[in-house]
C-alpha cells in the first residue's frame, strides 16, 4: 500500500507539471519536412509488432508523423511517461489505465492494442513453472512465488482469475517483479516457483523445459483485450488532429498486422533479439479492430474484488 501511494503521488505530481509546461494548440511538434515527431513508449515485446509494422510500411509517415518508439518495461511505467511528457503516446495494459483513473490521473485511450487470441492452449502468454514443479494446474499456483512484469496490473490480475477459475486460493501469491526477457532463466533455475510470460518468451521458456499451467489471458476474460495505446486527456483535447492522424496510422497497423502475420513475425528482428527459429514458432496475440469494452469492464470489476482499486470503475470514462 505505501508504495501504491508513492506512485500515486509522483504521478499525480508528474502531471501537474507537465500541464503548466504545455500548449494548449494543435502546432506540430517539432518534425522535420513538416512531419510531426512523435515519441511513443512500448515495451519490446511481440504485442507491439504492428507499432514497429506500421512504422517500416510508412503508414505513419503517410499521417505526416515521424515516430520514435521508447522501451518501457510495463504499463505503469508507461502511464507515468506519458504523464511527465517523456511518451506523447503509448502501450500500456488496461488494467494500468483503469488504474490510473482510479487515481484520478487522467489518461484515456485512444485505439486498440491486442487482445487474447481467446484460445487456451493456444496464446501468446501463460503461466510456466520448471519441469519438474509440483504444479500441475492453475490452482496450483496458490501461496506460490510468480514473476510478473508489473505489480498490479493485467498479469497478476488474470493469474488471480485463472487460480479462482480452477478452484485455487489467490489471496497469498507472492509476487516478484521481473523483465519478461529474464523470466525462462528465472523460472528454470527456480528463482521463482512460475512466471507469467509473454511472447516470445513464453516460447522461449518453453523451450527451455518449462510447462504451461495456466493460458490466464484467455481463461480469465472471453476474447479479452489486453491493451490500448493511450495518451493523457490533455494531449488528445489539445491536439485532437494529431490524435487522430496518429489512431488513424495505429488503426491502419494493427489490420495489416493482423492480415499479414508472417511480415509481423519478421518485424520482430528489428526492435528485439529474438531467434528467427522462435519468431517462426511463437503464437501471435490478436490485432482487433476495436477495443471489446465488455472485457474491460470486467477487468475493472475483478480489480475492485482484488483490491487495486476502491470503486467500481466505468470504463466508457477511459476508452475512446
């Protein structure tokens, strides 16, 4: 809880400064050529292909926006680079948006991110454990030490709903913060007891040994989304044509991304270090065209029932 309210109050802090420091027009923001340079924070994982996709094919530069893509390591970190003016935009999970609303820390989306493929056994994340772990199931995970990316965000909140689901207790998880590259190390040599992980390291530990207990995205929520690109209220009120110039580009990579997955796999050897082998092999996350509000709310209804946050939350206040 203390740390929950230091973040709270950095992030609260982080945007009343970046607001006294802002303009309240639509002028480009410095590009070059008359393109506007826009800085977006993603983490490096397969989830934002269409990001990088988007960039390589020229769909953004055709919205007259040059982008940067900055790695972060989660939708918290995101949310807070977005509320100081690091990210104009960026790649955060939902349940970190919902979050931050909760918190009074205005951030909205503004398009799709990905969603579960809604097929277990068939994902692109899930909870590993060693080989040779006690753990044969979801329910299994009860009391256990699980790696996850973020505190308090969509891993830890679905893993909860995968235990619940299979019968399990999901009030005394342990849970370790860790770099999803990090996790298949972790788990194999049993620094953790298991590790919710996504492509393409949830392929790579897999690989490695580990089993799968649990396909929590897809077991948690039916076709849930998992995330959106975001930006605070300010910058999408202030500078609503570059918004939409930038939803329009972001709307225009995701579909092509998800009609053209073998170029989506092959992006992936520009902003990560990932064997071709294991692109070819990883399991893709669904590019939708539009946000599944059902799922999201849903989300924001276990997060009351989990504690992150203290009341009941409408999403339609965060989603475009």
């Amino acid at each position: 809880m203390r740390r929950l309210a230091a973040t709270t109050t950095a992030l609260v802090t982080l945007f009343a400064v970046a607001a006294c420091g802002s303009s309240s027009d639509d002028t480009p923001s410095g590009g070059s050529g008359g393109l506007d340079k826009v800085k977006v924070g993603a983490i490096p994982i397969i989830d934002v292909a269409p990001l990088h996709l988007g960039k390589a094919k020229g769909f953004f530069r055709e919205q007259n926006i040059e982008i940067e893509v900055i790695n972060t390591t989660g939708g918290s970190v995101a949310v807070t680079g977005v509320v100081s003016g690091q990210f104009d935009f960026a790649f955060g999970n939902v349940v970190s948006l919902i979050q931050a609303h909760s918190q009074n820390i205005p951030v909205k989306a503004v398009t799709v991110g990905n969603a579960s493929t809604g097929k277990p056994g068939e994902d692109f994340g899930g909870v590993v454990v060693p080989p040779d772990s006690p753990i044969k199931d979801a329910a299994g995970l009860a009391g256990k030490n699980i790696a996850i990316n973020n505190l308090n965000n969509i891993t830890d909140t679905t893993t909860r709903a995968s235990i619940r689901k299979a019968g399990g207790d999901a009030s005394n998880i342990k849970w370790t913060e860790l770099p999803f590259p990090e996790m298949p190390a972790a788990v194999m040599s049993k620094r953790v007891d298991a590790a919710m992980v996504v492509e393409p390291f949830f392929t790579i530990a897999q690989n490695q040994g580990a089993r799968v207990v649990a396909y929590n995205f897809a077991e948690a929520i039916p076709n849930m989304t998992v995330a959106a690109y975001f930006a605070t209220e300010q910058t999408i009120s202030q500078k609503a044509d570059l918004t939409g110039r930038f939803k329009t580009a972001m709307d225009k990579s995701l579909k092509y991304a998800q009609e053209h997955p073998d170029e989506a796999r092959q992006v992936l050897q520009t902003y990560t270090k990932i064997d071709p082998a294991v692109a070819a092999k990883i399991v893709l996350p669904a590019w939708p065209a539009e946000i599944n509000r059902e799922s999201v709310q849903t989300l924001a209804d276990l997060m009351v029932s989990d504690g992150l946050i203290k009341e009941k939350v409408d999403v339609a206040d965060i989603l475009p």
